[in-house]
C-alpha cells in the first residue's frame, strides 16, 4: 500500500450534526504533502456514514485518499478502540487526530507536520478556539497559555492532558510506542488520553504545543468526556504524581488542609504518605485545628500530620488549591514566597 506523509484519524459516533464542517475542514487544508483520512465507524445509527460516503468523491478530487472500516454492534466500543483501529488501518508516517465534532483551521496539518518532523519524538499540539466562546472559561485560558515548561509541570492537574487530545499530532512510532493492545481494549467511560499521555511521558516522550490555535473545540452536552469517571482519573493522577515526582522528594507540603488536601494524603501509598512534613493553609480555623489525624491508618497510634500557616510551611509543596478561583487571593500568596514551579512547587488541582 502506498504510504502517504498523513493520516488524519477520526472515530465517529452518531456526529451527523457536527460531520458537514467536519470535512470541509479537511477539504480546507493547505498543506502540500500527501494525506489520508482514516476513519472507524463505532456503531453509529445516525446518517453518519451516508454522510462520509457522500463526501468520499470530493474527499479524493483533492486527492486526499479515504480507507473506513467499523461495526454495528449495539454497544459502542469507545474512542481508545475506535481511534486504535484507524491508525492500524491507516498508512501515513505521522498521525493527526480529529474528533468528528472539531473543525480543523486550514493551516493545521501544515504546521503541526513542520513541527513534528523537526521534533519526531514529540507529541506536538496547539492552541485551540472554544465553541461556545464562553462554554469552559478556566480550561480554555489555562490549556491556551500553558508556557513550554509548563506542559510539564502542570501535566497533573484536574484538567488533564496539557496537550488537549483533539490537536495531538505525531509521527507514527509515538503513537504505536505508547498506544498498544492494552488501550484498544477499552471500553467507552476510559480516560484513554490521559492514559496515553503518561504513558508517553513514562517512555521519556516530549511535548510542544503551537499557540496559534490551530482548531475549533466544540463543546457539548454528548461529548465522550462526560462518561468518564473522575475518580479513575483521580486515581490515574495520583499514580503519575508518585511516580514522576514524589519519588524524588525526601519530605513535601500539602497546600490545602481540606477536604481535596486530606483526600490526596489517603490516595497516596504509605511510603509517600509518610513523606507528608505537613498540611498547610490560609485558613485560620483550618490551622488552629493543629493536627490531621488519619483515622483510617491501621497504625496505632494513629499518625498526625502538622497543620501550619503557608508562611509557615516548607517546600516543596503539592498545591491542591484551584487557580483562578479566589480573586487572585491564592496566587498572591503563592508569589510572596518566590518559589519555582516544578522545583519548589507541583499543582494538582
């Protein structure tokens, strides 16, 4: 078979409402090099394919060849699977994921395909346009003005992967490397991004995002990331933190002497537990508590954990305090002690 320098993957799902401007995206595309579309349908009842198959003749007017394979079971078996099938049916030397209810910007492949053949073993990314504008405010500034630096950092906040999936583009061998049998197995309701994300990570892969935004993210009521469950990826976060960077601290801080502070010290393995120096807070009531005690330890007597003032705390600390909640009260503070992120500081809210 022919090997093209692009494959756009896609799993569709009942997207017949979003698939219109789907592929005219696609048809918009100024990049010069050959490319493919490779598409697995997961089930769908809705006019989807009718659809695709209608576009099939000016999808390769333009040259753009079109390989769709899927199934008609019940059940759906869920993006991790259906995006798996697409790339092994595909032929391109790098990947470029779509969602079927995202717009591509016309410059995205160009782009993304310099960037990603001068850095091979990179994920690469880029900024992204919200629809609607106002839809997710805190996520949509955060993901859009990560720094470099950042995208790695930050990698185990609650908001997930700092390369948002929808615009992960990449040579084939960083795809296959990390997203083998194990993920094409799960079901609908999986976190397999965030999966893949820390798998690439574990096997030293790199991340760069291009700011420009280089894709329309829509957001909606039936996205798949709605079936998936926080406390696996609470769960998936808390395993990353441990092993990327609690393993190398001696003793760290928890900034939050609440509820999400002390659900963190529970959620971690005894050895990082015991590395827990304190909990700290801005909170006066929450500090003259004094003490943390960890009732469900097994331990007699029951280990407590210092409750301090953060003017009072040492670092490094795990910051479980939201961004971007407080008026700017909590990044004040934060600045006042003139630490380093990713050094003296980790966020995991």
């Amino acid at each position: 078979m022919t090997e093209f320098d692009v494959s756009v993957v896609m799993t569709v799902y009942n997207a017949s409402r979003w698939l219109d401007d789907n592929l005219q995206s696609i048809l918009a595309q100024t990049f010069a090099g050959t490319l493919e579309l490779s598409i697995y349908n997961d089930g769908s009842t809705d006019t989807s394919m009718e659809l695709i198959t209608a576009y099939v003749p000016r999808l390769e007017a333009r040259c753009i060849h079109v390989v769709c394979s899927g199934h008609s079971d019940a059940t759906p078996k869920g993006p991790g699977y259906g995006r798996t099938q697409a790339v092994r049916q595909s032929h391109g030397r790098f990947i470029c994921v779509l969602d079927a209810d995202d717009v591509m910007h016309p410059q995205r492949i160009e782009k993304q395909f310099v960037a990603a053949s001068y850095h091979p073993d990179t994920l690469i990314g880029s900024g992204f346009i919200r629809q609607p504008e106002d839809s997710t405010d805190r996520y949509t500034r955060w993901s859009n003005t990560l720094s470099q630096e950042q995208l790695y950092t930050q990698a185990f906040t609650a908001f997930g992967p700092t390369i948002i999936q929808p615009t992960w583009f990449c040579a084939r061998e960083v795809f296959e490397s990390a997203y083998d049998e194990l993920y094409s197995k799960q079901e609908k309701g999986n976190p397999e991004d965030l999966i893949f994300f820390y798998r690439h990570l574990s096997y030293g892969g790199k991340l760069l995002r291009i700011d420009e935004p280089l894709l329309t993210y829509r957001y909606h009521k039936d996205a798949v990331s709605f079936g998936v469950d926080r406390w696996t990826i609470w769960d998936l976060r808390v395993a990353a933190l441990q092993k990327y960077i609690l393993f190398k601290w001696e003793v760290f801080t928890i900034w939050n002497a609440g509820k999400q502070g002390r659900r963190l010290f529970r959620s971690l393995k005894p050895e990082y537990q015991a590395k827990v120096e304190a909990f700290c807070d801005v909170d006066c009531k929450k500090v003259s508590q004094k003490y943390y005690t960890y009732e469900e330890s097994l331990e007699h007597p029951k280990p407590k954990i210092p409750i301090v003032h953060f003017t009072n705390a040492k670092p490094p600390f795990v910051l479980c305090v939201k961004w971007d909640l407080t008026g700017g009260e909590f990044e004040k503070n934060l600045a006042s002690l003139q630490l380093k992120e990713g050094e003296d500081y980790i966020n995991f809210s």
